[in-house]
C-alpha cells in the first residue's frame, strides 16, 4: 500500500517528466482509443526526448514511426506472425531454414507436455517476448509456463506500440526444437529498401555479463556505436553462413522500405530466427546519437 511520502515522490516525478504519466497510462491499456499518429507522437516524445517530424523524418527511429503510420502493406501481418512466417521462408528460400516444429496450439489446455520431447521452446505467435525454453521437462514447472502463456495470449501487441502488422495476426502458441548452445549467437541482418547495409550480433544473452550487441557493416566491419545494450570491443569471426545471410535477407524483405531478418548458426546449419518491421518498436537510443541520423538516412521512404 503506498505512504504519503510515496505519492509525493510519484507526484514530483510527474512534474520533473510529465510525459511519464502518457507511458504509465499506455502500458495500462488507458490510451487505446488515441489515433495511432497522436499515440506515437507522445511516445516517441516521452521516450527519445524530441518530438516526431512528421513531414519530414531524418533519424532511424523517426521513420520506423512513419512506416508504422503510413506503410500497410499486408503481407506484414503475415511475416510478423510466427507461425505463418514459415510457409513464407519455405517458399522464398527453403524448408531447411526453419527451426522445426513440434506443435501449434490456440490455448494452453490444448498443448501435449507428454508428447514434447525432453528440451523444447514455446512462444506465442502474435507478440515479442512470451519465450519459454524447456532444458530438461523434469525440472520443467508445467503450471507456471501455462500462467505466462495465457497471459501473453490476452495482451493486444499493437495497442502497445502501435506495430500494425501484428494488430490482425492470431494469437497462438508453437513449440520448436530448442537449439542447445553454450553460446548461441543471434545474427541480425537490416535490410533498406531491398539492400542489406548493417546488422548486428547478439551475444552472451545468458551470461553474467549480460547481453551484449554489437554492430556490422555490409562487409563485417565493427561499427562503433552503441544502442541501449553494451557491445563486445571487436567483432568475433566472421559467421560460416555470413553471405548466404545477406543474401536471404534481400530475397525475403521483398519490397519493403526497411525490415530485419534474424539468424542463427548452430551445429553448421542455418535457421531464420525471425522478421521484424520495427527493431526496439523504433524507441531505442543510439550512443552517440549521429548514428540515428545515419541509419536514418539509409531508408528511403519515396520507393
């Protein structure tokens, strides 16, 4: 039960950042009516500290704004949709691209335990965030991974930060084969207007350091720059599959202004992790923030 002294300091800090009290709101679902451009608009202010130009973006995280506003396409929905997404690689590059698949479900009561093998990853379909890995189902707690997922289940992802593709996909749970790995690194390949530029890696997510990401060029050169996670000193050796990434990438983006395609290498094979319209839902800080712009300026919003 909150003090006195305690509503006092939630007061005085409303007043040292009012725009707090917009995010306080959003995240309770209280601003769900706002059209999408006012919602974002407040966001993107209380979050990155400038207000949106709208008739004119510059920086990286003002035009993901834009294309969540102005760029509908509805292949999207689709390619966000972790289940769907899979008949989309499949015919774009190949089946053995994908992780398999243990199963799919519409709600937790439907999902076999039984049946899943010892080691397994569930997720929902329609959101970012709901995994669970399962390393041996013995130590496994069955109820609580239930209680997430059909919390997770419930949450409307769009309303959140107003990503449009995911406001039509299906809420749904899959189970696929966990890639075991004392250090499984995630490769992610940012593709403008059908060119892969840059990308970054993700490494030592499960470490006591923490996760780190850490930035590339086209030609794995280190770009020196953080955003909002720390990055490694130098980039580790080049991936195996480097090239054939660059390549999947550009053939699945398709025609999209900006999309990044996610991989992982493990045991000399390639699988796709995922496609994402809107890295960090465009509310992540560059360091030094020259990089917004940069990065800005590789998409071209008039194709």
């Amino acid at each position: 039960m909150y003090s006195f002294q305690d509503y006092i300091k939630q007061i005085k800090a409303y007043i040292k950042r009012p725009l707090s009290l917009f995010d306080n709101w959003a995240a309770k679902g209280r601003l769900n009516w706002m059209p999408d451009k006012w919602y974002l608009s407040f966001m993107f202010r209380s979050r990155m500290g400038y207000w949106m130009d709208w008739k004119n973006p510059k920086t990286f995280n003002e035009k993901l704004q834009w294309l969540k506003v102005y760029d509908r396409n509805p292949l999207y929905t689709k390619l966000v949709d972790k289940y769907e997404v899979r008949k989309y690689i499949a015919e774009k590059i190949g089946e053995e691209y994908l992780i398999p698949l243990l199963g799919v479900w519409d709600n937790v009561d439907a999902i076999n335990f039984e049946k899943l093998p010892n080691q397994f990853v569930l997720k929902c379909t329609h959101d970012s965030g709901s995994v669970i890995i399962c390393k041996n189902k013995q130590d496994f707690n069955i109820r609580e991974a239930k209680i997430k997922l059909s919390k997770a289940l419930r949450i409307k992802y769009y309303t959140l930060s107003r990503e449009r593709p995911y406001k039509n996909v299906k809420p749904r749970i899959i189970a696929e084969q966990y890639l075991e790995s004392t250090d499984l690194k995630d490769y992610k390949f940012q593709v403008y207007n059908g060119i892969v530029k840059n990308g970054f890696v993700c490494s030592k997510r499960f470490s006591s350091e923490g996760l780190h990401v850490t930035f590339f060029d086209r030609d794995w050169k280190l770009l020196k720059f953080t955003k909002l996670y720390p990055r490694e000193r130098e980039l580790s050796p080049k991936p195996l599959f480097f090239e054939k990434m660059v390549k999947s990438s550009e053939i699945l983006a398709g025609n999209a202004r900006f999309v990044r395609v996610d991989f992982y290498e493990h045991h000399d094979k390639l699988y796709i992790g995922e496609i994402t319209f809107y890295p960090g839902a465009g509310f992540e800080k560059f360091t030094p923030i020259i990089w917004d712009r940069k990065f800005g300026d590789l998409i071209n919003l008039s194709k």
